[in-house]
C-alpha cells in the first residue's frame, strides 16, 4: 500500500473541495521545485484520464470526427495571423528564438493547427462538414495568484475540436454537436447550472474581430437556434470570443465559481482570415464556416468537477479503482488469488492483487477509504468452493458467489 503524497495548500479548503478529495485518492499532486500550475498526475488521476478519453474517442468515432495529432509549438507568426497573439501574448510562454532560426510559442490553443490541416489540400462541398478531433496539450502563463489546483492550470489537456461546414448545414451540425455534448455529460452526471448565449460588448469592440453584419448574423443564428429548440438561456455581453459568439454550458464548483465545461463557438473570421475555400457543386469558390467545439473542457478542470460532484464515489466504470483481491494468508491463498486476478485483468478490468502481510481488518478499511469498488476476500472456503466473497463499496454486508457471476454482475 503506498503512502499518499504530501501536496502543499495555500489555502484552507472544504470537504467538498477537489484538492483534499484528488489527496485522498491519488490523482496528482503539484511540486513547486517543478513549478506552479503543472499537474503532475499520479496512478490514479492517469487511469482517470485514460477512462475519459477513451469513452469520448468511441464517442466522437461514432459522431464521424477524424482524429488528429499536431505539435505542441507553432511559429509566432502563426498566432499572429490568427488573432491569438495580439489579444493572448500577455498569457503566453515567451518566445522561443534559437540563432538564425524563426520565433517559435508554446500553443494556448489549437485551432491554427487544425485551420492548417483544412487548408493542406483542396476541398469540396461533399467533404462537409469536416470535423477534426485531437487530445491536446496547450500552455497558458495564469498569473500565480489564481492558480488553483486542478481547476486553473498552465499546462493544460482537452478533447479539442474544430469543425468545417458550409452555411445551409449550420443549424443541424450545432444540433448534432449539442446531442453529443448532452450525451457526454450524461454520461458523468455532471450537473449543469445554466446555458449562456455569449455575445460581443458592443461599447467595447476593439477586441472583437471581423464586420458588424456577421457578428449580427452569427449571434442571430445562435440566439435563433436556442429558441426553436426551447433551450432555456441567459444572454452574457461581453463574453463572446475574439472571432464570435457561443453557447457556454455553465457549472458551479465546490468554491462557488461558475467555470464553462462545454462550448460551441461560431466563427466566420478565422476562415476569412486564412483564405479557407471549398469549391461548391458549381465548381465556385465558397467560403467555409468554421466551429470550435469543447466537449468538457480541459481534463484538469473536468477532473476537479467530477471529483467534487461525486465526492470521490466515482460510478464502476469510470472509478480508477475498481477490484482489489484481498487473500487472507498469502501461503494458502495466494495462488487461487492470482487466478482471479488474471481473469479480471483478461476482462479489461482495473484490479490490484494485495499481496502485503497486514491483518484482513486493516487492508478492508484502507481499501474502502481509497474507495474501491469491490473488495474480493479470499479464504478457505473460497479456495474449496471455487468461489469469491466480494463486498461492495459502503456496504458490510458480504457475497459469495462464482466468479463468473461475480463478472456477470459487474458487466452490467
């Protein structure tokens, strides 16, 4: 059993906070000999990781996105023909300039990268909508003072999308990546607290980007949207980003911030701005129509939800710890244990063999604080019977049944 890792605190936290509950359990742990806002993720915080992503990758497989890996860096000219530098240098990493070489930055976001991939090539119409997917790891320099824990971070990991359409699909691609994001946090119970439509602050449009007429039209096509769909909302001016407006998905934490776990954005700049085409049925060329999608955010953030609104009491297939086997006397038990062992690793499942000498008592305590979800016991009588005892998570009361009930159940 290992010891858990010290994390330094800077201030007092409640129970429901993110940092005790991620201490408790394993996920990650801040050094500041390695610098503020990096996460390091420890054992468990890397198996919930891995859960997340892997269910949303099926999930944008079946929703027909295509998956894409680009480099964490970009030339500084890049960001700048994009728009990002002028309006984000302040929280960007320096410069990267090596003798007689370009500038190079650390990405804060993505979307350059994937406006490149779209304009590699020529494109048709019959090629949209095209929708890029990658696993992203970006970098923004948060001042010191709001770091905080998880959920504000300078190194950072997200789902991150842009997809690229013409203007007649608009309304049923925002339809189509709204389901997915329901679908999404659905799936983790996320409790949401409100819907926000984000407009531009029109007393204050030197740090939006792009013709009047589009940003009215693109903040009519969301606002519209929301309405046919009887999606209640709350209009924000001022919180539009640089090249247009969105659909924020809102969320409270356990310190009472509201954070943005989902985004829909629309965007008629950054394709204007890049030159992106695509030729229409008339061999003309058109414009395209360019949406950046969050689906939960950043990993670090989403993390720092689902731990606070689960209290660490993570449901069986997303629970980093799920089945720990627990022989009673290693010399008599233990071989009969790595049998189980071996047939749940073979089920795909996150179990851990205890082969320590400690007394039963003891282990069953430590392994319900860790919040495993099932505690197997094995005995004599398990050795004769061919069978597990199992206890269930919160429960005293204990099972016996075969392990191929035992898998049966947890299947379900």
């Amino acid at each position: 059993m290992e010891k858990q890792q010290k994390e330094p605190f800077d201030q007092k936290i409640s129970q429901n906070d993110h940092r005790k509950i991620a201490k408790e359990l394993n996920i990650f742990y801040i050094d500041e000999n390695i610098g503020k806002g990096f996460p390091i993720w420890l054992e468990n915080g890397v198996k919930l990781k891995k859960t997340i992503h892997d269910y949303i990758y099926q999930n944008e497989q079946e929703y027909n996105f295509i998956h894409v890996e680009t480099p964490e860096i970009g030339l500084l000219n890049l960001y700048k023909k994009s728009g990002h530098y002028d309006l984000y240098k302040d929280n960007m990493f320096p410069i990267m300039k090596f003798k007689g070489e370009e500038e190079f930055v650390l990405r804060p976001m993505a979307c350059p990268h994937h406006i490149m991939i779209y304009k590699s090539k020529p494109r048709s119409y019959k090629e949209l909508p095209l929708r890029l997917a990658e696993h992203v790891n970006q970098f923004r320099f948060e001042p010191s003072g709001s770091l905080l824990g998880l959920e504000r971070t300078r190194a950072m990991e997200l789902t991150d999308s842009h997809i690229f359409l013409r203007e007649d699909q608009l309304e049923d691609e925002i339809k189509l990546v709204l389901d997915l994001i329901q679908k999404t946090l659905q799936k983790f119970t996320i409790n949401i607290e409100h819907i926000e439509l984000s407009l531009r602050d029109e007393k204050d449009l030197k740090k939006y980007h792009g013709d009047k007429n589009k940003w009215d039209h693109s903040e009519d096509i969301l606002r519209n949207f929301l309405i046919k769909n009887k999606i209640k909302f709350i209009e924000k001016k001022g919180e539009a980003a640089f090249y247009g407006p969105k659909i924020d998905i809102q969320i409270k934490t356990s310190l009472g911030h509201l954070i943005t776990v989902s985004t829909i954005q629309l965007d008629f700049f950054l394709p204007e701005r890049f030159e992106l085409k695509y030729l229409d049925r008339d061999l003309k060329s058109i414009r395209p129509i360019m949406i950046h999608r969050g689906l939960i955010g950043t990993y670090e953030r989403f993390i720092a939800v689902l731990l606070e609104q689960t209290k660490g009491d993570f449901p069986f297939w997303l629970a980093p710890n799920q089945i720990v086997i627990l022989p009673i006397n290693n010399k008599f038990h233990l071989d009969f244990a790595r049998k189980i062992y071996k047939k749940l690793l073979d089920n795909n499942f996150r179990v851990k063999l205890d082969q320590e000498n400690e007394r039963l008592g003891y282990k069953i305590r430590f392994y319900q604080q860790q919040k495993y979800k099932y505690q197997i016991i094995i005995g004599d009588k398990e050795v004769d019977e061919n069978k597990v005892s199992y206890r269930k998570y919160g429960d005293k009361e204990t099972f016996s049944i075969k392990i191929e009930s035992f898998l049966t159940l947890i299947k379900k």
